[in-house]
C-alpha cells in the first residue's frame, strides 16, 4: 500500500500555460513545415500531390501565413509570461529570472554535463547529474528564439515586399528568400531527428515522452532524470 502511495507521487514539471503554449507551437510548427516544404519542392510531384489537398499553393500560402502569425503569438505570450514570472518570482529582478537556478541560459554546468555526457557514452564515466534544464532542452530553448527572428523577419520580408523595400534595397528580398527557406529546412530536420530523439526516441522515453503534455511525471522518473532538481 505503501508503495503504491510512494510511486503515484507526482512532480509538477510545466504549468497549464507552458503546455498550452507548447501544443500551440507544434501546431504552429507543422503547418508551416507541411506548407513550407509543399512550396520550397513546387516542382516535384508529391508537392503537387500536398499542395492540391490543401487548396492549392494559394491555400497552401494562407495556411503558412495563418500559423506564421499564431507562432508570433506564441512567442509574445511567452515574452509576456517570462515577464510575469519575474515579477511574481523573482522580486521584479531581470538579474534573477536570468541567472537564477531555473535560468535558461548556457553556463559552465552545461558544458560540464556535455563533456560528461560524452563520457557517459563511451563508459568513460556516470551519467552526469543533470538539474532542471539540460543543455540540449537550452539548445531546443533558444532555437526558437533564432527561428523568430531569421525565419520570422525574413518572412515578413517576403509577405511584404513593398513596404520593406521602401527603406531596404530590392536586392535583399533575394537573400531574405534564401535565408528563409534553407533556414527552415534546417529547422523542420533539426525537429524532425535531434529534438525527436532527444525527446522520445531515448530508450528511457521511447515511444514518447509524455511530461509536456499532462505536466507531470512520478517522483521516480524526476529522481532519474533530474538528480540534481531532485
């Protein structure tokens, strides 16, 4: 009985709004990839194929934009809850909510716990005793913050052509149409295979890493994998 008490303990990981938030990128994410990639490959015959079920490359266009602008969204929300938080939190200091112990920025932990991890692999070592964030869900952190602001302003350059060129030369629509299209083939197979693997794919997850979802995991599993949290 006991035992059944102790391993039904949960450990609340992410808030409602952090999930909710979450749910909305990956929807937000793979229209764009699904419609990005119907129009970067218009040439080959499976893009046709999408591009028809989704109403063509005009609706194809409106669903990119429609989630490009949910994304943006997203991504202010988050700005404005970070901004609750250290409010709420941390006292109204920009100094504690980015440096703190639940800080998201890379230190010298991180690349402790890289170098461990390497040596973990090849049974050079222990597994290091990660904490609240891993270095890899920092990379996975901040690459959406690098994906607003190259693929996102290259977006907007590309959907308003006329008013960006009334302060910018013509020319950079060009390099703004490149950078924008190689930026998110990089993201959709950065996604698609490191982040996957990194969150469901691991044999300690597979088939899927629920905790994003419900909020939750068991006192066991936060012991294993946050040692130092724990």
């Amino acid at each position: 009985m006991e035992g059944s008490r102790r391993h039904a303990l949960q450990y609340q990981r992410f808030t409602r709004l952090d999930r909710t938030l979450h749910i909305g990128m990956i929807v937000s994410f793979i229209s764009l990839a699904l419609t990005g990639m119907t129009l970067k490959f218009s040439y080959t015959a499976w893009a046709a194929f999408l591009a028809r079920r989704l109403g063509g490359y005009e609706g194809a266009g409106f669903i990119h934009r429609s989630a490009a602008l949910l994304m943006f969204g997203l991504f202010v929300v988050h700005l404005w809850d970070l901004n609750r938080k250290r409010i709420k939190e941390h006292g109204g200091s920009i100094l504690k909510l980015v440096f703190g112990p639940a800080s998201m920025l890379f230190n010298k932990r991180d690349l402790l716990e890289f170098i461990g991890t390497l040596k973990w692999f090849v049974g050079a070592g222990p597994r290091p005793r990660y904490g609240r964030w891993t270095y890899w869900e920092k990379f996975d952190y901040f690459a959406v913050f690098w994906g607003i602001f190259i693929i996102g302003s290259t977006g907007l350059m590309l959907w308003f052509p006329v008013l960006f060129t009334t302060v910018l030369p013509g020319w950079l629509i060009n390099v703004a149409t490149i950078i924008h299209s190689d930026e998110a083939l990089l993201a959709t197979g950065f996604i698609f295979t490191v982040h996957f693997f990194n969150t469901h794919l691991r044999p300690e997850k597979f088939p899927m890493d629920t905790v994003v979802f419900t909020g939750r995991m068991s006192v066991a599993e936060f012991k294993r994998d946050k040692p130092a949290e724990y």
